[in-house]
C-alpha cells in the first residue's frame, strides 16, 4: 500500500476517534446534573453507596449533590434523560444542608424565618418535614446496641434471604428514601433479597413518576444486586389500607423471610442479622427490633438503654401498651431475644411460609389499627412466638396524629372487635366494660377466623394471660380485696379520675357518687380495685400521695392549719421491672401508692378508714364538693369526712383491723 495512502487512513482514524472522544465528553457534561450556586455554597457531605457495608462510614466526598455517586452508570438515553430531568425536581423536594442530622443528632432550627416554615408544613407529615427534607438520605447513625452484641460474629451465607415490605400512602419523600437507603446501606447485600414499596393509592405528585424515576435512575443502579430490580414498587388501584396493602407485598416477596418497616424508620447497624438468625433457629418466632425514637421535631435518633428495652401489652379499650421487662433479665442476658406478649406491629420479621400457616393477616379488617394485638393474641395461641431481639435496633418516627384519612371508618373499632370475638373468650366482657359504644357494632362475617382458630388447636385466652402475660395483667374483679365505687357517705362523695390522664401524675378528684347500685359492666371514672399489694387502682394507674406538701394559698380555708398531701393518679409501679437507675425512685413511689384500709375503731368495726402506708394520713372530703381535689390529711378517727366503703368488698379478711 502506498505510504500516502497510509497516512491518510492514519489521519482518517485519529479523527475519527477524537470525534467519538470529544462527543463522549460533552454527553457527560449536559446529561450531569446542573447545581447553583447556593448547592455550591452548601456541599452535602455522603458517603458512597456500593462502598457502604453492614454499615461502616467513609470519609465524606464533598460532592454538591444530595445523592450518592454511583458506580453503575444508567445505561440507556432515556434514563440518562430521566435522571436529568429528576436531579432538577429534587433540588426542591431535598434542599439537604450539610451536617444536619449526621450521626443521628437532632436539629434545632433558631431563625424565625426557618420555624415558621417548619410549622407550615408539620401537618403534612405529622412530623417536622422542613428538616426531614434537609437531612441527607443517607445521614450515618451512631451504634446504639450493647457492646456484647457487637461481639457476635453472624455467617450470613448461611442465614435465609429477606424481602423487605414499605407500605406508605402519601408518605413525605424525604422520609421514605432515607428508610430505603438505611436498608440498603446497612443490610449485607447477599441477606436483602427485595425491597417491595406498596404504594397505598397515594395521590402527592412527587411520588407518581418522580418516585418512579428515582427507584430506576438511584436505587436499581447500586451495584452488587445482580440483574433483578432491588426495589419493586406495586401500586394499589384504590385506598385498601395498611393491612390490605402488606398482604399484597406479602404474596409477591419471594425472600425466604418477610420483614415489614413503616415509611418513616431509619435501620442500624447490624440490624438485621440478629432477626433473621433467631428465625433460622426457630421459623416460628416472629421477632422484633428494640423501636427506638425519632424525634417528630427535630429527627434526632433517641436510642433506648441497650441493656434494658420494654415489651409489648394491652389495655382493656383494645390498644397496644408498653411494659416493663423485669430488669434482672435485661442485664443478664443482653443478647438475647426475649418473649413479649404483644408486638407494636409496624416492624417485625417472619419466616414466609410461617407467616401464611398461622393465619397472616385477617384480610376481611379494615384500613389500620388492632392488627398488631390480633396478630400478638393468635401466634401465642396458636403454637408461635413474639420476641424482641436486643441486638437489633431500629428508629421510627412517632406521630401524635395521621396525616391521612381512614374512609371516614373507626377502622380501630372495627378491627378491634374482630379481635375480641374471635381471641378472648369470656375476657370479651373487660372490653366492652371499656367500650361499651361497641356492643351493637358489626364486626363482618368471623366464618374465616373461627375455623382457622379450629384448625390450629389454639389455646385459650386464660393459657395467654397466666403463661404469656405471666399473670402481670390487671383485672379490676380478679385477684384483689375490694373493687367499684370508693364513697364517703357523709359527703356522698366518690373517688373520681374527672376525665384526666390517669397517668401524668395530675390529682385525683372527688365527685357525686353514682347510683349505688350501679350495675359493674361499664368501667366509669368512678371504678377503682383495692389490690392484694394494698394498691387503690385501676388498670394502669394508682392513688399516690404527693411528697410535697400543699402550697397554704390552696388550703381549704385560711383558718385550717392542717397539713394537706394532694393524691395523685400515676404510673402503678413495678420496682422489680424498672431499670438500676430507677430502681430506688421506684421503690419509694411504690410506697406512696400502699394503702390500708383499716376500721375506725377496731373493737367495734363498721366504718373504716384509708391511711396511706408512706406518710400515714388518711383520705378526706372535708370542705369538698363535686370537682374538688382529692386531699390527704392527719388522722381523726371522730370525722365522718375520713370514712370509706368499696362498692364491693370479695373477701373483708384481707383487710387491716388497725
């Protein structure tokens, strides 16, 4: 060949491929993400997702980006495209500050301007979304578990694969990617099968193709998940609620384990392992994290003592409670999972084909609420477990109101009684006592529930309270001396909770008795239970006399020199089920709420009074009326105003003669 034939084929290729070059780079240029310049003055500092492994940070990039760089690139134009697109609509949707809320640190926002933006948009969330918007997604979070958890080492190629559940309806975006990514960012990649977003009919445009586009363009481009889409994202047609809507994601994991998170929850380190080894030991558990607290104000991630958690209860009304783990236990096997009777319901761990034997969810219930309890009275009955596993730990978001809607439905109610009926045998009627508004309320058809309780040979609701609950579940009429009404007759006055919180240490009050033969299947502000443990009570709170005296401007007169305790509604208190720390305040509390009940004059019996054990005063309705405070005073066994009676006494040789 010629040599300027040569040449000129030289010359032909060089261009050629400085074209292809110079073309390479201006696509990188205009399909990047453009940043202004108050991004520029405010880089947001992340971590690098894909190099983030069970949690572990690295040094911050310094990138002017909200998101993580990726290693893998989209690969076709028109995600390139999308990406464009979507990198403009988040400049708006997560406005991220650099250092808020890192390591978990809560953010307190001091300029006018900021607060009354913040108060703006609180109700949209139910949380403060002005700073959850302004929080990096991928914020680290300190580890919050005791040291002897970190020392467990987990072969995770042997443990099962996870689907993990979202549910969320008109969630705050902000929110919800930061729960994705804390997942993904500390869930060892070979444990996290799936991540299913069930999304409940939500009608906000930011999550219609925005969420859409930053599933495909961010979180289905983290490398290591192979070809199948890490997250998948299933879009009811209708509003079905919660529960509806986890059956659905439940049908289309294909993880070996079923993991359910709410929308608004940020996971730690190691937070998984832990559940899902305690499965693989024994598939019928369904276990729980330790729920830690974020705070709805200012997001700051408030962890529990490592060493010591509480478990979950019930009350009488139906609704979920917590209680106190015994603190012995706690200190003494921090590692291990222990047993609680109920769960809160949004975060727990099941293995799949478990969860579909025991019964699932009742399908036929309604929107959100009771679930939890149904599903906490059933397993225990049926054969399974509820366990909180120490070791793992998980923040959430706690609201004091929903942002959302239930149909207009008291879907709690309904649920509820769906419950009631099925689970808790003659125990139904403590329930209704509380709610009596439901007596006459349709609960649908029970045909399912009923046979599959019959199938399952489960047990009855007594076997729960006496080796579940370990007999620590209150029952105004079991297990006590006296219960009903407590009235002066010389004033016909009753102890009253006067509609206040009966356990925010606000005073007890006095009021016309009721109809002394009122009969005992409502529970009223007026019923109280004289304890075995000499504790005047009701469900959750006792009588305890205040350690301070009365202030003299609230004495009953200016001539009354007597001193005077006011008697307050608070927390019953467990001593051997607090924490070290609590253990000594607990110990002198439970002192205060000790009463005797003893005869005014021994020989003669009839009248009788109540002397607190603490302080030795007794109960008086001396100048009281309706509304009036209940007060403590010195001892005057020749003043009516100082004598009581219980409505109903079970067995009077329990009580002290003096």
């Amino acid at each position: 060949m010629p040599a300027s034939r040569m040449s000129k084929l030289k010359y032909i290729l060089i261009l050629s491929l400085s074209i292809y070059v110079i073309f390479y780079i201006l696509s990188a240029i205009f399909t990047a993400p453009m940043l202004d310049s108050g991004q520029l003055k405010q880089p947001t500092e992340l971590a690098l997702v894909g190099a983030i492994d069970r949690g572990e940070t690295i040094k911050p990039l310094g990138v002017a980006e909200h998101l993580p760089l990726l290693k893998k690139k989209p690969s076709d134009k028109n995600l390139r495209l999308r990406k464009k697109k979507l990198d403009q609509e988040l400049k708006k949707l997560l406005p991220t500050v650099s250092g808020w809320g890192e390591d978990g640190k809560g953010v307190h926002l001091t300029s006018t301007a900021d607060k009354e933006k913040a108060a703006k948009v609180f109700k949209e969330g139910a949380y403060n979304v002005y700073v959850s918007d302004r929080i990096s997604p991928n914020r680290t979070l300190r580890s919050v578990v005791a040291k002897e958890c970190n020392d467990i080492k987990y072969n995770v190629d042997e443990l099962p694969n996870v689907s993990v559940i979202i549910i969320f309806t008109n969630e705050i975006f902000s929110a919800l990617v930061r729960t994705i990514w804390s997942v993904i960012n500390r869930t060892p990649k070979n444990l996290l099968r799936e991540i299913i977003l069930v999304d409940d009919f939500s009608d906000k445009d930011y999550l219609q193709t925005t969420l859409r586009d930053y599933i495909d363009v961010y979180l289905n481009t983290v490398p290591g998940y192979g070809d199948d889409e890490l997250v998948k994202l299933i879009r009811l047609p209708k509003r079905l609620g919660l529960i509806k809507a986890r059956l659905e994601g439940a049908r289309t994991a294909k993880g070996d384990v079923l993991l359910f998170l709410d929308s608004h929850c940020e996971v730690t380190s190691m937070w998984l392992e832990p559940l899902v080894q305690r499965i693989r030991e024994d598939r019928k558990v369904f276990i729980c994290p330790v729920i830690d607290i974020i705070n709805d104000k200012t997001l700051e991630y408030n962890s529990v003592d490592p060493y010591f958690f509480q478990l979950g209860g019930f009350d009488w009304t139906g609704h979920f409670t917590w209680i106190n783990r015994r603190e012995s236990e706690a200190q003494n096997e921090p590692t291990k999972a222990t047993k609680s009777p109920t769960m809160a319901g949004g975060l727990f761990a099941v293995d799949k084909k478990y969860f579909f034997e025991v019964g699932a969810y009742d399908d036929q219930m309604q929107i959100w609420g009771g679930e939890n309890l149904e599903m906490s009275f059933r397993v225990w009955q049926c054969g399974g477990r509820i366990e909180i596993h120490p070791c793992s730990h998980v923040g959430h978001i706690f609201r004091d109101f929903h942002p959302y809607s239930f149909n207009g439905l008291d879907s709690h109610g309904y649920n509820t009684l769906r419950t009631v009926k099925v689970w808790m045998d003659e125990f139904s009627r403590y329930f209704f006592m509380s709610r009596p508004d439901l007596l006459n309320m349709s609960y649908g058809d029970l045909t399912s529930r009923v046979k599959l309780r019959e199938r399952l040979d489960c047990k009855s609701f007594q076997w729960y309270l006496e080796h579940v609950y370990d007999r620590r579940k209150f029952i105004y009429d079991k297990e006590v001396i006296a219960y009903g009404w407590v009235k002066n007759k010389a004033s016909d006055l009753c102890i009253d909770v006067l509609n206040k919180h009966e356990t925010s240490d606000e005073t007890a009050g006095l009021y016309a008795c009721e109809d002394m033969h009122h009969p005992l299947n409502v529970t009223t502000n007026q019923l109280f239970s004289y304890s075995h443990q000499r504790e005047i009570r009701r469900e959750e709170s006792c009588l305890t006399i205040s350690d301070k005296e009365m202030d003299s401007n609230d004495k009953l007169s200016n001539s009354d020199n007597n001193v005077y305790h006011k008697v307050l509604l608070s927390s019953c208190e467990e001593p051997e089920y607090v924490s070290k720390s609590h253990h000594e305040i607990s110990l002198t509390k439970h002192k205060q709420q000790k009463w005797r009940h003893e005869l005014v004059h021994p020989k003669a019996g009839g009248d009788r009074l109540i002397v607190n054990e603490s302080t030795g005063e007794c109960l008086t309705t001396r100048g009281a009326g309706s509304h009036s405070d209940l007060l403590a005073t010195k001892c005057d066994r020749n003043d009516p105003m100082q004598y009581w009676e219980f409505q109903v006494y079970k067995d009077k040789t329990q009580l002290s003669a003096s």
